[in-house]
C-alpha cells in the first residue's frame, strides 16, 4: 500500500521529491487508518480495498486543495521535468490523476478490476476505459522519450518552471 | 482484437483478473491470434516496468497460477495487520475463502522456523512502513487522541465554561457552520439523560473540530468532537477506554465523531443518541 501511495503521490507537481511524498503518504495513511477500525461485518479484502478507498479520497481532497491553491500559476501538461529515473515512470506520472489511481491500484496493488472499481467508486467499464486510455498514454509517451534527444531528455525545457508569486 | 468487449478481456489476463477456466481460454487464442498477442505482450511488459520501476514485487502472477481466485496476490502482512486491529476476532477461514489446490512441491519442514521468523519480521516491518499507528492492536490514532485532548481540556472539569453556551442545537448549529469550509453536523436530539451545555471550536486531527458539551443527571460531562472529514465509509461507534475516559468513535455523513466521558455509559447513550439523530428516517 505504501508503494502505491508513493507512486500516487509523487506527480512532478505538486510533490516533486520523494521525501515530501513518503511525509504526504504517511500523513494520509494515518488519517486513512480511521476507517480501518472495527467493522467485524468486513473481511480483509473489502477492509483493504475501503483503505484503498480512502486513501485515494484524502489524496484527492489533498490535490483540490493544492490546486485552489495554486491560482493559475501552474500549466497543466507541462508537469514533467523530464528528471525521471525512468521514461515509464515519467509516463506514469504525467497521467491525469484519474488514469495513474485505476492504473496504479490494478499493476501495483493487485486490484482485480471489479474491486478497482469499488475503490474508485466507478463502474467497471470506467475502470477498464480508463486502464486503456493510460496504457495508451504511457506507450506513447516511451515512445517519445525513445525518439527525443539526450539533450533533451537530460535538460526539461524552461516552460516547467512554476511561477512564485 | 477489434472490440472493447475483446479489449476488456485482453486486460483481465493481463491483470490476472480471469477464471482459470477464461485464462485457458484465452492463451489459446492467443496462440492463434499474432496481433493480439503482440498487443498482450506490450502491456504485460508495460506492467513488469511499472512494478518493477516502483519496486514492486513481480511475482504477482504466482498467486494465480497456484490455481487461486484472481488477484490473490494479497500481501500476507497486509492480510495479518488489518486482522488483528479488529477486536472481534474472524475465523480464519473467512479470510481464504477460494480453497486452493496444494501446491505441487511441498514446503521443506527445515525452513518452517525461519518462515515463521521472516513472516513476524515482515508484519512488523510492514506496520512500521505503512505508518500504522499504536500497532496491531487498537490504534488510538490521531482522532482519538484529539477527542481525548479536547476533553480533557474542555469538558473533563465542571467548572470550565464552554465557549458558546446554548442548550438549542439549532442556535449551536447556526454558531458553529459558518466556522468550517464545508459545514458541519451538529446533532439534533432531545434527551433526559443528555443536556446540551454548549460548544467550542478544538483542534481535530487535521484541521479544527466542534466540540459539544454534554452534561448528565448527575452534572457529570461528556464531550463530543466532530471533525469534517472527505467523505470517509460510515463505521458503526466502537468504544475504547483509554488512561480512565470511556471513548465512542465513529465516522458518518463525512464527519468524525469522536465521544468521550468518564461514564461509559453517558458515552455509549452520547453515541446512540448523535447516531439515531443522524439516521434517515423510515
């Protein structure tokens, strides 16, 4: 579950480094542990998958706030520094929020779909439209990354730099 | 591989979400089908990148090929420390409910101890990485904390005035909404047992909370913390005693609610009362 906050969490945007996105998740976890007490009508899977869901609720509250936040001073799509350790995980953290949570609880958690679309609170044909509209996405962008240069690859274009009021 | 229906099955064998029966089915075509499993190759590759990029254990298709219900590829500590926070103990069978078939190379006898060791040292570790609090028993956590705090502080002595006395929830409601961002539910109920001295804003787990004050019959305080929360799944109230004060704690309607007194049963009554309060009507 760690893993997976983690690779929530971590988007280039608004956690740029990975101690900030260990402190966040660790923060959302304890807040996420409330709803893990004492349903003895649950078993584990469906208390795993309600942790899940809950973590995912707060990291959303926790991105709404952030981009009320940022009045306009951030260009959505220019995220990536390019400084990822890895081209899937540039692509990874590209993704809108909505793909990277179907696509992470179901390669990284081992959802099944069915309880990724619990978690999510979606239908299962969101889930799987979802899962497609990111795999599409992170082939594209190996793609890409494949065909850029090693300059550009190495150095993010000027363009990503936030703008501090 | 022309149609989302094929899509959505080419998706489920990659994330070992079909029947083993559908997973014969499919790696047959598969055979047959060039394209299609060139296309399932992409995203099984795709997967292992993600995995092992994020550091993720890779084996997760061994719980299914084990002959096991799809995506059994639960971590066992996960599985243990959630287990045992609950205070009413499970069977055992409940948690493997798909029988799996043996396996067919028995596990040697001589590395049964180090299991068991690395299984304990991985539940342990395990609740330290994940953040857990208070460890595999009861978690008082952060809300019970804050609940317990803002009693003390508010509530525990009779002699401590509230911050907005008022024994109307609607006047207290009116007071205390436009104080939080997105509202807050204050209970409405009218009880002998209980009387509404008033309220106070306290500090909650992350950001500020209600805190009502209740008093019984025989004058003797009980408080309630409220907290608004994003949207949580309801839990039934579950009380703690913790260092001498009886504690109610539940979630509702996006809020968190947290009772606590030095009566159990003012607590418990707190709790039935603000729960009923909030319940649809039928």
């Amino acid at each position: 579950m760690r893993c997976f906050g983690l690779a929530l969490v971590r988007d280039d945007r608004f956690v740029c480094d990975d101690g900030s996105a260990a402190s966040l998740v660790d923060k959302l976890f304890r807040q996420a542990s409330l709803t893990l007490i004492d349903d003895p009508t649950g078993d584990v899977r469906s208390a795993r998958v309600r942790a899940f869901a809950q973590f995912i609720r707060l990291y959303r509250r926790h991105v709404r706030r952030m981009s009320a936040d940022e009045d306009g001073g951030w260009v959505e799509g220019l995220a990536s520094t390019g400084r990822a350790s890895s081209s899937v995980i540039s692509g990874v953290r590209n993704l809108p929020l909505e793909l990277r949570e179907a696509l992470l609880l179901v390669v990284l958690a081992g959802f099944s779909h069915c309880q990724a679309a619990e978690a999510l609170d979606i239908p299962l044909a969101a889930v799987i439209d979802r899962l497609g509209r990111a795999r599409a996405r992170i082939s594209a962008h190996m793609s890409a990354a494949r065909e850029s240069t090693p300059r550009e690859a190495a150095w993010p274009s000027a363009a990503h730099l936030r703008i501090v009021k | 591989m022309t149609s989302r229906f094929e899509t959505a099955e080419a998706f489920a064998y990659v994330d070992n979400c079909l029947a083993p029966a559908d997973r014969r089915a499919f790696e047959a075509r598969l055979r047959e089908d060039a394209e299609l499993r060139r296309q399932v190759g992409l995203w099984e590759s795709q997967n292992g990148a993600i995995r092992a990029a994020y550091g993720a254990a890779a084996s997760a298709r061994a719980a299914i090929d084990l002959g096991g219900n799809s995506n059994e590829n639960f971590p066992v500590w996960m599985a243990s420390a959630i287990q045992t926070r609950r205070s009413a103990v499970a069977p055992r069978a409940q948690t493997a409910p798909v029988p799996r078939t043996p396996s067919l190379v028995p596990p040697a006898p001589r590395f049964a101890l180090a299991r068991r060791v690395l299984a304990i040292a991985t539940l342990a570790a395990g609740l330290i990485v994940a953040g857990v609090p208070g460890g595999p028993t009861w978690p008082r956590g952060q809300s019970i904390d804050a609940g317990l705090a803002a009693y003390r502080a508010f509530a525990a002595a009779s002699d401590v005035s509230v911050e907005f006395r008022t024994s109307d929830p609607e006047t207290l409601a009116k007071w205390l909404t436009p104080q939080f961002v997105g509202g807050i539910a204050v209970p409405k109920f009218s009880s002998d047992a209980l009387t509404l001295l008033g309220g106070r804003i306290a500090p909650g787990t992350t950001t500020s909370a209600a805190f009502l004050v209740y008093e019984d019959r025989r004058g003797e305080r009980v408080g309630l913390l409220i907290e608004p929360l994003d949207a949580p799944a309801p839990t039934r109230p579950a009380l703690r005693e913790s260092d001498g004060v009886s504690l109610a704690l539940w979630t509702d309607g996006g809020h968190g609610f947290v009772a606590a007194g030095r009566d159990p049963q003012d607590v418990a009554t707190l709790a039935r009362l603000v729960d009923e309060s909030r319940a649809p009507p039928r």
